[in-house]
C-alpha cells in the first residue's frame, strides 16, 4: 500500500493575494514597457537633432543615431531595453548625458514634497468635510460645500494654477509663483500655491465622495438603533460610522494618490518646478526616447504598488475580505 503524499503547506491568504497581484502587476508593467516603446518609436522624428543641435551635419546625425543603436530593428532595441531593465539600468538620457536614474531621483525630490503634502491635505480634508456635511445633509453649510465641490470638480487645473497663482502672488504678492525655491522654508513658500492648488482641486472630489458614503452608512439600522439606544453622536461617529467607511475611505486615498501622479504634470508647468511631470515633457519634446521610457515605468510601478497597498489595508481592515480569500482556498 502506497504511503500518502503529505499535503503541501497552503500559503496563508494574504500571502496568496499579494503573490496573485504581484504576478498580475508584472504582466500589466510588461504591456506597459511594450506599448509605451511602440508609440514613441512610431512618432515622427528622432532624438539626434536634440542631441547635436540644429546645425548639425547629416554625417553627424547619422553617427549620433549609430551610436544610440537608433537604426537597429526595433526588435533589437526592445530586446536591449529589456535586458538593461532586468539589470536595473534604465538607461541614459541623450540630451542629460546622465543615467535616467539620477534624472529621475533628482526630479522626484521636487515632486514628492509636492505629492505627499496634496495627498495628505486632500484626504484628511476631504473626509473631514464629507463628515461634517453628511451629518446636515440641507443645512447652509452643506450646500455651500456641495457648491463647492461642483465648481472645484469641473475647473481645470491649470485654470485653478493660473486664478491661484494671480491672486496669491501676483496681486497680494504673499507667495512666490515659479521655480523650487533655494531649500529650506524658501521650497516651503515655493511649493505652498502648487499644493494649495491641486488640494482644491483633489478636495472637491474626496469631498464629494465622503459626504456620499457617510451618509450612505449614516441612514443604515444600526445607527438608528444606535440612536434609540441614546448613544452619543461622537460614539455612533467612532464606533460606526467610521468603521463601516474604512474600506472606502481607504480606496479612495489610494485613488486621489494615483489620480495625482497626472495631475501634477500640469500643476509643475504651471509654476515651473523641475519635477517628474517636467521630466517627462521635456523627454518627450526632445525626443529623449530614454527618459519617456523611464519616467513611465516609474510612474507605472509607483501605481501598481499604491493599488496593491490599499489592498493589503483592506484585508487587514475588513474581515469581510479575509472572510471570502479563506473560503477560495
């Protein structure tokens, strides 16, 4: 009689969930490299008159784009920015003459403040506000922050950049409007009206959908009963309302933290900050295919991680989800 094969050990389930979406990120970040290659190789031009400068020769040109492998099959240049990724190397810009790496991590330290500051305003602001309205809901303060969201949600960026921007610095003069200051409380009066606008514009909509989802769970049973019961608003608010929204409230950070990895591009050619979003602008005017390419990916990665972060918090948050992951295995 045989003996019996030992049961493999199962993997605990949100071990399963992140080696699920780890394995579905690496597909999406593939598509991305693929697609992103294909477009800036189909677009007219090249990189070799950036490089060598409008009075360059023919000879020159076509020594520069031999040099860059730019007359390779595309195949072949694919293939090497492959292998150069699965190194880690992301190349080096034509136009910088630097690793993209270091053009990137040095674009990042204008953004990042930048991103974190508008992140962390917009959603604590915007819960903040959705709480407060949600609980009255036809008041003169709810309608005056409905009206609110309405305007901010459908005014453009740049359009609250430019209206930001005269007021706060060219007719009161309190703040700077362009460049990233020297360090120091200088960056802090820089980067005050790009995070004042992109906080406008973020907090209407993290407004809008926290009002929804609080008075969604405001309206439920249990804080009726809960009401009955003679609880106190402060208990029902702790203990219900915003425990039955952390899921929600956790997703939607993540989406306001996505939605601004675009955003921001227009807020930094608004006020001019050397950030990613101007990285890749520039890249994409002088054609420096390398740069495009890794500003991408970056920003592709750095999306893939925030989505899968929010999941993991909702595991961990909701016992609902842990709940259902189990009964799959």
């Amino acid at each position: 009689m045989e003996p019996d094969t030992p049961a493999r050990p199962k993997l605990p389930p949100l071990v399963r969930m992140i080696v699920r979406r780890l394995l579905s990120a690496s597909v999406v970040l593939l598509i991305v490299t693929v697609v992103v290659f294909a477009f800036i190789h189909a677009a007219p031009g090249g990189p070799e008159q950036a490089i060598a400068g409008r009075e360059a020769t023919p000879e020159q040109l076509e020594a520069i784009r031999e040099a860059n492998h730019l007359n390779d099959p595309l195949w072949q240049q694919y293939a090497r920015y492959a292998v150069s990724l699965a190194h880690l190397d992301l190349g080096t810009s034509y136009t910088r003459n630097e690793p993209v790496a270091t053009s990137i991590a040095t674009a990042a330290g204008v953004t990042l403040p930048l991103l974190l500051a508008t992140w962390v305003l917009s959603t604590i602001l915007g819960a903040m506000l959705g709480l407060f309205t949600a609980r009255r809901q036809g008041s003169r303060a709810d309608r005056a922050v409905v009206g609110f969201t309405v305007v901010g949600a459908s005014s453009p960026v740049f359009a609250t950049g430019i209206l930001v921007s005269y007021i706060f610095g060219v007719r009161l003069g309190w703040l700077p409007t362009l460049g990233v200051g020297d360090g120091g409380l200088d960056t802090v009066r820089h980067l005050a009206l790009p995070v004042l606008t992109t906080t406008v514009v973020l907090l209407a909509s993290t407004t809008r959908f926290a009002r929804v989802r609080f008075g969604q769970v405001l309206d439920e049973d249990q804080v009726t009963f809960a009401r009955a019961r003679g609880l106190s608003s402060q208990y029902i608010v702790r203990t219900i309302v915003l425990k039955n929204s952390a899921v929600q409230m956790i997703t939607l950070a993540g989406a306001v933290l996505v939605a601004m990895t675009g955003g921001l591009v227009v807020v930094e050619q608004v006020y001019g900050l050397p950030g990613i979003g101007t990285l890749l602008i520039t890249g994409i005017t002088m054609r420096d295919i390398p740069i495009v390419q890794g500003v991408t990916l970056v920003v592709a990665v750095l999306v893939v991680l925030i989505n899968l972060v929010v999941d993991v918090l909702c595991f961990v948050v909701d016992p609902r989800l842990r709940k259902g992951l189990e009964t799959e295995a």
